[in-house]
C-alpha cells in the first residue's frame, strides 16, 4: 500500500478559509494585513493598495495618490494622511520593503510593501457596490476605534459625529 501524502491529524481541528469579501457597506473594525505600493502598467498612476480584514470578511482597496497624468490625487492623499494620523504614522517616515512575489499570471515581480502598516488596527466607513461579479469598495474615512472619532473629531475637539451618523444610514 503506498502513502499518497502524510496523514496529520492537526489538519482535522484547523480553521479553514470562512472569511468572505466585504459585501455590505458599513462600519467595520480592521486589520490592515498587507500594504504595498502599485503602480499602474498603462500609466504614470501609483496607489497605496492595503488588504483589510475582519473575522468573518476581507478587501482590498486602492488609494490612488497619483493620477495617470502623474499629478497629485487630492482625496486620496486626504484620505491616506487621515489614516496615517490615527495610526500615529508619518508618511515620509514609512520603510519600504521590496520583496520578490508571484502576481495572478504565476509571473514573479518585485512588490514595494509597508511593513509598518501591516497588523495595525483601524476603523472604517466603507462603501461596497457590487456590478455583477465585480465588487468596488470606496472608503468613505476612517476612525478611531476606542473614540469612534475621526481625524478631523478628534483635532477639532468635537463629539464622535461621523460613525454614528454612518451607522444610522
């Protein structure tokens, strides 16, 4: 009798693969799991692209900082610096790390990441549409979760008004 592979018991109490894309819009508490910086293959755009996470659900969203044009995105550097400042960060203190991976065509490629990002906690209000298969999300700001105030709540020193208000919606 031959062994087709190794029996190991571990495998029976693991926890599988549950966690599903985001499909509701709302106010979700994440992990940042991963965060690297993309760069468009038509144009001069880049983005911050982070990978969020809760137990039961995941995405992905870019933060596109520069247009194809190479000019400024203005929202995206808002919303970039908002969740910089409650994750106590500065951006021209990020360490880049670039490590070698496979993208989805199997093809390996060099991927610039943001290590300090990576396992840091943040709240989010998100907006997913869904068009078919395609699932969009567009984060609306982000938050303190012990306060539940935003950047902008907490600097002007006002009651926590833009979660509740998400909430309700």
């Amino acid at each position: 009798m031959m062994n087709l592979w190794n029996a190991n018991a571990e495998d029976l109490t693991k926890k599988t693969g549950t966690k599903e894309r985001f499909q509701n819009s709302g106010i979700y508490e994440v992990k940042i799991k991963e965060a690297f910086i993309s760069d468009s293959t038509k144009s001069q755009a880049k983005a911050i692209t982070i990978v969020l996470e809760t137990e039961e659900n995941y995405g992905r969203v870019n933060f596109w900082f520069l247009k194809g044009d190479g000019t400024e995105n203005e929202f995206a550097r808002t919303t970039l610096n908002r969740m910089m400042y409650l994750l106590k960060l500065k951006a021209d203190k990020l360490k880049i790390e670039s490590k070698k991976i496979k993208n989805y065509k199997g093809e390996e490629i060099e991927r610039a990441f943001l290590p300090e990002l990576e396992g840091k906690n943040i709240g989010v209000i998100l907006n997913v549409k869904i068009d078919g298969d395609q699932i969009n999300f567009d984060v609306k700001d982000f938050f303190d979760i012990k306060s539940k105030k935003t950047s902008d709540e907490i600097l002007n020193k006002t009651e926590a008004y833009t979660v509740e208000f998400f909430t309700k919606k």
